[in-house]
C-alpha cells in the first residue's frame, strides 16, 4: 500500500508533462462556510514558470480557493507547495517561502505613500536579512513608471488601474515563485487590462509561475498555459489553455456573445 | 491669581500633560495596531515608580518572581506549539533566550546592593525588569483571542487590569511611595523657578515622542506597524505576523507606561491602585484625538494636564469631575463631524 502510493507520487508528473514535481499542489481541497461547502474537493497544479487560470462564474469558489492556498481560511485536504506540506498554514510561512496573493479588494494601505507600500511588499526579505529588495523595486518602477511617478503620493489617492499596478507591485517586492491574483481586471479600461496582462507574461520569462482567477475569460485563456473550469466548488473541466479556448461548452458559457457583453459592461 | 501662580500651575500642568500625552499616544498605538484598548497601561506606570522605589529603599524586588513565573508560562505554551510540528531551532533558541533572560533578572534583583548603584542604573533596570511584561501580557492574555470581537478585547482588558491591580497591591503593598528626585538643581527663569524634575519629564517626553516618531516614519519595523492599523488583511498578506505587531506595540506601551511612571515618581506619591486614574487622564487626550489622530491627541492631552492644575486652584473638589467632563463636549464634536466608519471588520 505504502509502497503504490510513494510509486504514483513519482509517476505522476512524469505522466503529466515530464518535468520536476510541481510547485503548487493541490489535492482534495474543501471549505466550508459553516455548512455551506464552498470547495468540495478541488485537485489544482501549477508548474514553475507555468501561468495557470481558474475561470468560473460568480459564486464558483474561485476567491475562496486562492485564500485557501494562502492560508487565509481553514481548509481541508492536502497542499504541497515548494517542499511544505501543509492544510491551512501560517500566512507569515508561506509569505517567506515565495507565495505571494494580490487579493481582490487590493488591501493596499491607503494612508500611506506608495513607495512605503512597496518597501512593506518586502519586509520578509528585510527580516531575514536580504539587502537586495532596492534592486527589486528599482525594477518595479521600470516596469509601472507610474508608480515612480507617484511614489510618494498616498496609496488611496490612485485611480482603479494604478492601484492594481501597485498591488501587484507590493506583491512583487517579496519575489514570489508564485503570484497568485484574483480578478486583476475587474474594474479596469481593456487598455489597463491588456498592459496588465502583458506584465504576466514578462513575469513568467522571469520563471515566476501565476495563478490567475479571472472572470475575463477570453485574456485569461489568451495567456494562461493551462486552465481549469470551476463551478460550484468544483472544476468543471481542465486542460491547456488552447484547448480550452476552442472547446464548444467554454465557449457557450464563457466566451459566447452573453459574456462578451458581460465582459463589456465589466470593463 | 497672579502672574506667578498662573506661571507656577502652567509648569505642573505642563509637567503632567507631558505624561498624559506619552500615555495617549500608547493608548492610541496599542488601540490602532490591535484593536484593544489598553486599560492596564496605567499599572505599567505604577509598577515602574513603585519597583524604582522599592529598589531605592533596599527591600527586596519581589516583581521579579512574577516576571519568570510568566516567562515559563510562556516557554511552556511554546514548547506545547512545537510539540507535534517539525522542531524549529531558531524558536527553541529565543525561547531558551527569553528564560535565560528571566533568570539573569532574577540573580541581578538579588545579588547585587541595588540601592547603592546609580540613580540611571536604578532606572534602565527597572526598564529591564518590567518592559518584557508588555509583550508577556500580549502572549498570554490577548494573542489567544486575537480576531475576537473589540468588546470581548475590551472585557479582557478590564481583566487584566482588575488582576494588575490586586498583583500591586500582593508585590508593593498597600503604602505609597515616592522616589529621589533625578538631580537637585532648579533653574531659575524671570519670577519662577523651574523644578529640575520638571525639565527631566519634559525632556524625557519629548525625546520618546521623536523617537517614536522617527520609528513610525522612518524603520521598515515601524512602517509594518503602521500598515497592519490601517490594513490588517492588507499585513498579513506581506508576511507581517499580527503576533509581532502585537508584541511589539504591547512592548512600546509598557516602554512608555514605565518610563512615566519613573519619571513622575519623585513627584507624585503613587500608591498600586494609582495607576487607572493617570491613564484614563490619556485616555481623555486620545479621544480629542478621535482615537485616530497622534499630534491632536498629544496637544489635547497636554491640554488636560493644563486644565486639571488651574481646576486645582480654583475648584480643587471637582478636579477630577472637570476633567472628565471635558470628554462628552469632544464625543458630541466628533460624532457631530465625523462620518460613520464601519466599527468593527
């Protein structure tokens, strides 16, 4: 019994794509708001420099699944991620082991200055001691000069699409192995979004691997390597990206004619 | 009232409003970093003049039993997290740290003529000894409840307090005290001569708020405090643990409480239930700040010290019940003027 089951653990990524054991593992994920099962078993991989997408509707489990990963809820089930087994872990752990989450709401601190929120996206690299965060921010206002701009303004005098630049920057600061970000577009003008989206894939020739929830279907799938369905607290289907892109069920739930006017009315 | 008595009551409510406002802005600290409303600050304050006093007359510091019996409380719920997790050096160490540290108190209270050495010497062990007791409060009191209501927050804090209290009363008993002045000389300005120990607490105050002030805008450790009292989620997402905020703002505060209480020693006598009624005198500052608002807390504050030493000379009956008066004007302004924020997360 033992012995199968180390045996599948090694088979598996092989099977899969013939590359190292994945940095994010996910198996049997549940959450329960009460009685109230938002995930009900939920199996998620991401590689090193893979960008994986989770679409869904509203209601899927999708915020509620990344705030599992980082330890925000109480979850059960197994989650492997960079060597560390663990089910609903310390925030501070996994924030020092590379996993970095630019929630939703953004939770940027709007009394301060940019440039403080920044600095704070690296205060796991202060504490042990790691000088180079300045390198990392010099990057990170070549990346959003207008954030270098702004920089010592508040955080809560920024537009929309500012904000958003700066929650993925304060992410950023940590150097995360993996980013995870829900919902980066809502909210923002295409243009925004198109510019975010095109930083993911910058950030994946840097070998950052990202886990993107999105409801923008269409740039999610345009981007993403390799994609996953989630609908009531399960995934629907999953494959790579492209696949799914062509696939009749995603396109009449996701990429039809009544989600491009969602996606319009989004954006 | 003439020039000099106005000059003469101005300095002791100055004096006093300088303590006041130490004590607000660790009221406000503790209260935007953690949500709870530091009650027992007021016997931080206390037990630093009482534990200076106790070292000056020679009698034994029997404050320094209660510090290792926390302290072991502590390393055992430490050790009792590690138990079934990976064991984690780097824990294991501080945690062996932290008890050596009691144990060093413990010898130092006991072995050396205390009332012999330094008046400076006197002061920074009374530091030594009881500043570990903030972050010891936080850990054993309040870390297990942290996400709890700001009430149920609140209820502890009494708690705390009511314990405190009865904990002066067993170490210190039951007789006030009052200690040396730090030096003797005055300094002699126009018609009044202004106390030494006067300049000390001034000087003192003034210095602990720049530090403070220097730390909050200036320290990545401070801008982390900074950030977890605006963004709490926002915080803990970057890694910054609510158990080191907490620590370090409870350690900030008995810093300040005890540091007051030291300096206000050789003026006021204290006795071990003293303490409430100083700390609710900052408590008054911190609401004119809205318990938002660092500089205004601090002036208004200091306005209170002002307040209660002319209402000394002219109603000295109803010193306190002017004092405390003065809240329900600044509660009817600010609830007047400021919007409704959503009071709890």
């Amino acid at each position: 019994m033992n012995m199968s089951n180390t045996a599948s653990i090694h088979e598996e990524p092989v099977a899969m794509t013939a590359s190292a054991a994945p940095l994010l593992d996910v198996k049997g994920l549940r959450v329960a708001y009460g009685k109230v099962e938002a995930l009900t078993g939920v199996d998620l991989q991401v590689r090193e420099g893979q960008i994986v997408t989770v679409i869904g509707p509203n209601g899927a489990g999708k915020t509620t699944l990344l705030s599992a990963i980082m330890g925000l809820l109480p979850s059960r089930g197994d989650i492997h991620f960079d060597d560390i087994h663990y089910i609903s872990p310390e925030v501070e752990i996994l924030v020092g082991r590379g996993l970095g989450l630019v929630p939703e709401k953004r939770e940027l601190f709007s009394t301060m200055t940019v440039e403080d929120n920044l600095l704070l996206g690296a205060f796991q690299r202060y504490r042990r001691g790691d000088d180079s965060f300045e390198i990392t921010l010099a990057e990170i206002y070549s990346l959003f000069p207008r954030l270098w701009e702004r920089r010592h303004q508040q955080a809560g005098t920024l537009s929309g699409g500012e904000r958003q630049m700066l929650a993925i920057g304060r992410a950023m600061m940590g150097k995360p192995k993996l980013l995870m970000l829900d919902e980066p577009s809502l909210g923002l003008a295409p243009l925004i979004t198109r510019e975010i989206f095109r930083i993911f894939a910058d950030l994946r020739r840097q070998g950052v691997a990202i886990l993107l929830v999105e409801q923008n279907a269409r740039a999610a799938l345009k981007v993403a390597d390799y994609a996953y369905v989630l609908e009531g607290g399960q995934f629907a289907m999953h494959g790579p990206a492209a696949d799914l892109a062509n696939d009749s069920r995603v396109i009449d739930a996701y990429l039809g004619l009544a989600s491009k006017h969602q996606e319009l009315l989004s954006s | 009232m003439n020039l000099q008595i106005a000059l003469l009551l101005g300095q002791d409510g100055i004096t006093n409003g300088a303590i006041y406002a130490l004590l607000a802005l660790s009221i406000l600290l503790v209260f935007t970093v953690t949500r709870i409303l530091l009650i027992p600050l007021g016997e931080f304050v206390t037990f630093g003049a009482l534990t200076m006093a106790t070292i000056q007359s020679g009698k034994p510091v029997l404050f320094v039993w209660l510090l290792l019996a926390l302290t072991l409380v502590d390393a055992a719920l430490d050790i009792r997290q590690q138990v079934g997790q990976r064991f984690d050096m780097a824990r294991l160490r501080m945690t062996a740290i932290k008890i050596g540290y009691a144990v060093l108190m413990v010898v130092i209270a006991n072995t050396v003529p205390l009332a012999d050495i330094p008046m400076a010497f006197q002061a920074l062990l009374t530091l030594c000894l009881l500043v570990p007791l903030g972050p010891l409060m936080y850990r054993l009191f309040f870390q297990p409840l942290a996400d709890a209501h700001s009430l149920v927050l609140l209820i502890v804090s009494i708690a705390v307090h009511v314990a405190m209290v009865g904990v002066g009363l067993l170490l210190f008993g039951p007789e006030g005290a009052r200690t040396l002045p730090f030096s003797d000389t005055g300094l002699h300005l126009g018609p009044v001569m202004l106390k030494s120990q006067t300049i000390w607490v001034i000087l003192v105050s003034v210095l602990l708020i720049v530090t403070l002030f220097v730390t909050f805008e200036r320290t990545l450790y401070g801008k982390a405090l900074r950030a977890t009292a605006v963004n709490r989620v926002g915080a803990r997402l970057l890694g910054i643990s609510p158990v080191f905020a907490g620590k370090a703002t409870f350690a900030l505060a008995a810093l300040i409480g005890v540091s007051s209480g030291i300096l206000i020693a050789p003026i006021t006598t204290l006795y071990f239930d003293s303490g409430f009624i100083i700390s609710l005198k900052g408590f008054v500052g911190a609401i004119i700040g809205g318990l938002i608002s660092y500089p205004v807390a601090a002036v208004g504050a200091v306005a209170v010290g002002l307040i209660e030493a002319f209402s000394m000379f002219w109603a000295s009956t109803y010193k306190e019940i002017i004092v405390f008066t003065l809240i329900i004007p600044f509660l009817l302004w600010r609830s007047m003027t400021s919007h409704h924020v959503e009071d709890d997360e």
